[in-house]
C-alpha cells in the first residue's frame, strides 16, 4: 500500500478476505493505513466472527444497515484519499458518495500475496491433496460398468468426506464416452460402459484450501485410438512437470505441453490452458497459456493439466496439482496413472 500511495484499502471479495482475517462470511474488510482493520459482519455472523476472524476489529452491521455505506463512512473518518480496493460492482458505486476519495482498483497487489502460499497454507493444500488421492483411488476401485455417473460422484465425495474434506472444490466431473471429449462435462445420469473413455475430476476442501485432479478411466481394453491419445497426453503432462520451477515463464510451460500434443498432430483438440493456481479458490493466478506473462515462484501452487477432446469420439485429461520450487516441483497429487479399472 505504501508502494503505490494508498492510504486505505477496502477488500470486498470474499476469498479476499478470508485470505486476510480467516473468516468468510462478512461483507467487507477496511485496512486503513492509520488505524486497526475492521471486519464488516451482520448479525448472524457476529459470534462466529468474534471468535474466528483474525487480525481485525469486528464491526457489526445491523439489520436494515447498508454495509456499504457504513464502510465509506469510516474511510472518511480515516481520512483515506487514495483507496485501494480489489472489486465493486458498479451498483454499489454508484450507490456511494465518494466526492474527494480517488478510488485506485488493485486486485493485484492481493494476488501477488495470494499467489505464494506459505508453510501453514501448504499444509492445508497437501492434506487436501491426500484426501483427494483417496478420492481418485475409490474412483478405480469402484467404478465399473453399469453405474451411472452420479453414483460414481456419490461414492467419492463420501469417501473423502468421511476422511474429513470439508466439501468439494468444485463440482466433480464424470464425464463417460462421448462426454468425454466436454472438458466441463459435469455428472449426468449416464451410465459407464464397457470400452468408453471416462473423464473423472475431483478435488477435496481442507481449511478452506482446494486441490484439482483428473485422471481418465476406461472399463475393459482400449482400442490403439484411445491408448495413443492417452499417451500422448501423459507425455505432455509428464514434459510440463519437469519444466516446472522458480523463475520460469508460465507461457513455456504451457508450450512444453503444447507442443508435445501438436506433434502428434492433436493440437487442435487441446482447448484449454495447461494450469492454473489453485489455493482459497479452485482456478485462480498464475495462470499457464500461451497468453500468460506470468513467472512462476517458488510457493506457487498451479495445475499440470493437458488434454485432447475429439468430438464425437472421447477425451483425454489428464491432471495433478503441483508445488513450484526453486530447483523444479513437487507434485502433491499422488494417484496413480492407471487407466484400466476393471
Ligand atoms: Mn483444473
């Protein structure tokens, strides 16, 4: 904040804000360079608040109270004029009168903490990460042909459940036989058969903290098609993890994979980014495509994530969530490789 002259800065998201004062259910969260943070929580969050939010006054907003308002009146008590802040929606400021405070938007500087996870945060992201293994090896166990997507789902989120993740972190994905080739193809009441490509994504929540992991499982033998895409996409992610490290660009990671899968001529069926971080939220910075200007750091925790999805015939993905160091990377998912289940 001193860097870029802030003398304030208000953080409205809620991830945001969980990142600093440990609780998620508030409205805002005031830094103040002159004064104490203060939390914003309305009445039903109170208690909990008091007890669990850290490095912060807890302020109560009322019922009938505009949040909002009541924040931007404290910022002028503050005698803030240049205020920092992360996201607004343009109702909310327009809502606000904010004569003589120069509003300076910078999510950035929030990333830029975000984006490097420290001891205790790791912790929580590898104890995540054991839980979603466990996951990935009920998938294998369980699956056979006959089931239908959502029990699949069923058996894997109680699995881990039961070992204490705390929820998903996103909604899982088993996507069978031509859903396969949807990288987002979510969990429907189809059921597994025999020879289709079934793409399984799942990820467990620990303190908050979530991991991503996609492996792709076939019932029975797969024709060489199916085996060649597979491999190939294995050789991708396989090429990117070891081109993982401190003071790489994220975009050459991203062309490692790429270009493994363009030649084998599949480029085009690769439509999505290598990786992405992953922390309080499921995708977040840095983020591994050939847009990308980001390098990646020691502490950085990103996906390793490469696929092929061809229409009409089925799709390959093949993920795990790894841990940039200074001399490479540490992958914290575990399962293993196996596409044969049953
Ligand atoms: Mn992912």
């Amino acid at each position: 904040m001193e860097n870029k002259q802030l003398d304030g800065f208000l953080v409205t998201d809620e991830i945001n804000i969980l990142y600093f004062a440990d609780f998620l259910n508030a409205t805002q969260l005031l830094i103040p360079s002159n004064g104490a943070n203060i939390l914003y929580v309305y009445g039903v969050n109170y208690q909990a608040a008091m007890q669990q939010a850290k490095n912060c006054q807890v302020e109560l907003v009322r019922q009938g109270e505009d949040a909002d308002k009541k924040a931007m009146e404290q910022i002028k008590k503050f005698k803030v004029k240049r205020l920092g802040f992360d996201t607004m929606d343009v109702s909310t400021f327009s809502r606000l009168n904010l004569k003589g405070i120069s509003l300076k938007p910078n999510s950035q500087l929030i990333w830029e903490l975000r984006k490097v996870k420290d001891e205790i945060e790791l912790d929580s992201i590898r104890k995540a990460a054991e839980l979603t293994d466990i996951g990935a090896k009920t998938a294998s166990e369980i699956i056979k042909a006959g089931m239908h997507e959502y029990e699949v789902a069923a058996e894997v989120e109680y699995a881990m459940r039961k070992l204490g993740s705390e929820g998903v972190a996103f909604d899982t994905i088993v996507a069978s036989g031509l859903r396969s080739a949807f990288p987002h193809g979510g969990c429907t009441d189809k059921k597994l058969k025999k020879g289709e490509l079934i793409l399984f994504d799942i990820g467990a929540r620990y303190q908050n903290y979530r991991v991503d992991l996609t492996r792709t499982f076939l019932v029975g033998k797969p024709t060489s098609e199916q085996e060649k895409i597979y491999n190939v996409v294995m050789e991708a992610q396989e090429k990117a993890f070891k081109n993982i490290k401190d003071g790489v660009s994220a975009s050459n990671v991203d062309a490692v994979a790429r270009q493994t899968i363009e030649t084998y001529n599949y480029g085009e069926y690769f439509v999505h980014s290598l990786g992405h971080g992953v922390g309080l939220a499921v995708h977040e910075p840095p983020i591994l495509n050939p847009a990308s200007k980001d390098i990646l750091k020691t502490g950085n925790v990103v996906t390793d994530e490469p696929g092929i999805y061809i229409p009409n015939f089925g799709g390959v993905r093949i993920e795990d969530t790894v841990l940039v160091k200074n001399d490479g990377a540490e992958k914290l998912t575990k399962a293993n490789y196996d596409i044969i289940v049953e």
